[in-house]
C-alpha cells in the first residue's frame, strides 16, 4: 500500500513537470525553432502515459485501450529528431524512413487487441509475468517502444555528436552555438531505453516477478522523455552546419580550386573586416565570398592546415598585435598576462572586447 502511495505522488509529481514543459513551451514558443514539431511531441506524452492514469484514477471504463499508447512514446522521439535536426544541419535530408520505427511500432500494437478486456482489467491491477508464447502481444509493444526509443535516441545523439566535432570548422565563437546539455539528455535517454528493455525481456521470460513492470517501463521511459521535452523547451542558438561530410572526410578539391577558393576567402575577409564580426559562421562567409563552404573547409585544411575558426582567428591575432596593442593599454597587458595567442586571450577577451565596442553607447 505504501510503495502504491508513493508511485501515486510519482505520477503526479510527473503532471506537474509535464505542466512546467507546457507552460515553458507556451512561453518560449516564439522563439523555438521548429515549435510545431516541439507542440507535437508534447502532446504525445500525456498519451504515452495512459496506462498510467487508468491505474491512478481507476479509469476501468477505457480498458479497451490498455497496451495501446506505447507507439506515443516513438512519436515524442520522431518529434524531438525532426526538431533538431534543423538545428545541427543547414540542408536537412527529408527522409521518410524516419518514421518506419513508428508505423512499424502501431502495426505491432495493434496485437493487443488479440487481448480480450477481462485480462486487461486484471493487468491494470498486477503486470502479466512470464508465459511468452501464450501473452506475447502485452509484451511485443513494451519491448519495441524501448528498442524504438533506444534507436532513435541515438541517432539525435550522433548528429549532436557530429555537429560538436565539426564546429569549429564552421564557426568561430563556437561556444555562442553548442548544445551540451541536449547531448547529455538524449544519451540518458538511450541508457534508460536501454534498461527498459532489459526489464521487459526479464518479465517475459519470467527470470523475475516484478508485479508492477509495465509502470516501471512505464515511469522509466515517461520521466526520461520529459526530461527530453524540457530541455527542448529553452531557446538556443545553433549554427546550422552547411558542410557535406562526406565530402569533407574524402578531402579531395583540385589544386587550382584550393588556390581560388583561398584567395577569394582572404580578399573577402579583409575587404569586409569579417575577423571582427562575432558569431561568424561558415555559410554566412562562403556567401560573402561565393564559395561552396564544403569546398572552402577542405581547402582551408590542405593548403593552410587550419579550420574556419582558426583561419578567423588569425586574422583576430593580426588584428590585436598590429591595432588594438597599440591603441588600449588594458587589452596590452592583458595580452602580455594571457598571452597573445592563447585561447583564453583570443576566443574570451578579445571577444568580450569586439562585443563591447559594437554596442551602441
């Protein structure tokens, strides 16, 4: 009774982070990219749950839907992907294989209804346990939601991943674009997939009883997508990388392009005084300069051994020895503190100080 309690003040302690995301969501949602996407997966959620609140308010009238609302849980995470990956690509493929986990997912839910009520009703009350071959359909829906969720987790992951590690060859002032925190979200997510399934496959084969396993998969999978969903609420600023990967691991552009291409990236950086604009980013550049910002990253990479941001950066470092070290006796000796061409002294001070020079006084 009392462990029944205290899943009871879980349940709606969870309504009411799920009411902070919408509350979030309403507010921010001006400044959310993608936001119907975002709006989409939020309303997923309280779906997914339903199980839940049939036990939770002793809604037995609706146990014809018991089992049917795990597929919601494939929609939040299609959702949240379509969301961000606008924000790590500039020219996000339009594939609908995205969604075959989904459409796969509800034709495998739709088993359930091999299930008649009568057990529905008696599973509300204590999970089915073991005897795979005879209940297969109560647990082919959980098992996939987790694999499902698993999956497209880590795919939101890589692309994170990716974006991260090709940054700084498509934009300066790198820390204005990252999203750590996200990466951190959605890797927690695959690892509490990862133990739902894990849980659902020890119920099936029965190597333990744990009466109440649906609502843990449940609690488990329902608190780590909301998790998901708040961290999506915050507005963030990325740079959308416009680089073709696999172009730029081949790394392969003609000597004569690398030299034209090069010399257009100077003409266009000094000409426009791009070293002192912040939050520079490679498209933004390569439009400037009417370069291909794959074909400019490469030969970036093999004729000057640099990425775009340490390209910028040298004319940054130019910029300080030759103007402002004659000019601002502070920014002098903090340079001779930090030293002229460390990180520190070009990707924070002088940053700061460009920032402060272009605000309005």
């Amino acid at each position: 009774m009392k462990a029944n309690m205290v899943y009871d003040y879980a349940l709606y302690a969870a309504l009411f982070f799920y009411f902070i995301v919408v509350v979030r969501f309403v507010y921010y949602r001006q400044r959310i990219s993608q936001s119907p996407w975002l709006a989409a997966a939020i309303l997923s959620w309280p779906i997914f749950m339903l199980d839940e609140w049939m036990r939770l308010w002793q809604l037995t009238q609706l146990a014809p839907l018991y089992g049917l609302s795990d597929v919601f849980a494939v929609l939040l995470m299609t959702c949240s992907y379509r969301m961000v990956k606008p924000m790590l690509l500039a020219y996000p493929s339009k594939r609908s294989r995205l969604w075959v986990p989904f459409w796969v997912m509800a034709v495998l839910q739709l088993t359930i209804l091999l299930i008649p009520t009568e057990d529905k009703l008696q599973w509300l009350e204590a999970s089915p346990s073991g005897e795979p071959l005879m209940l297969w359909p109560a647990y082919l829906a959980s098992l996939t939601t987790g694999f499902c969720v698993l999956l497209i987790g880590i795919l939101i992951t890589e692309h994170i991943q990716m974006y991260h590690r090709h940054l700084p060859e498509q934009a300066v002032d790198v820390q204005e674009f990252r999203v750590p925190r996200l990466a951190s979200v959605m890797a927690n997510t695959v690892v509490v997939a990862f133990a739902s399934i894990l849980l659902v496959t020890a119920a099936t084969f029965g190597f333990f009883i744990v009466p109440y396993w649906e609502s843990l998969h449940h609690m488990a999978l329902g608190v780590s997508l909301l998790v998901v969903l708040f961290s999506l609420t915050f507005p963030r600023t990325t740079s959308p990388s416009p680089l073709d990967y696999e172009r730029l691991d081949e790394g392969v552009v003609k000597p004569a392009e690398v030299r034209a291409v090069i010399g257009e990236a100077k003409r266009t950086m000094i000409d426009g005084k791009n070293y002192k604009k912040l939050g520079l980013t490679l498209k933004d550049f390569s439009d400037e300069a009417g370069v291909d910002p794959t074909t400019l990253a490469i030969a970036l990479q093999l004729e000057l051994k640099k990425n775009f941001r340490g390209f910028v950066y040298q004319y940054r470092l130019d910029y300080a020895k030759n103007v402002l070290l004659r000019s601002d006796a502070k920014i002098a000796k903090v340079a001779k503190r930090l030293g002229l061409n460390s990180e520190k002294f070009l990707g924070d001070v002088l940053v700061k100080y460009l920032r402060n020079s272009q605000e309005p006084h």
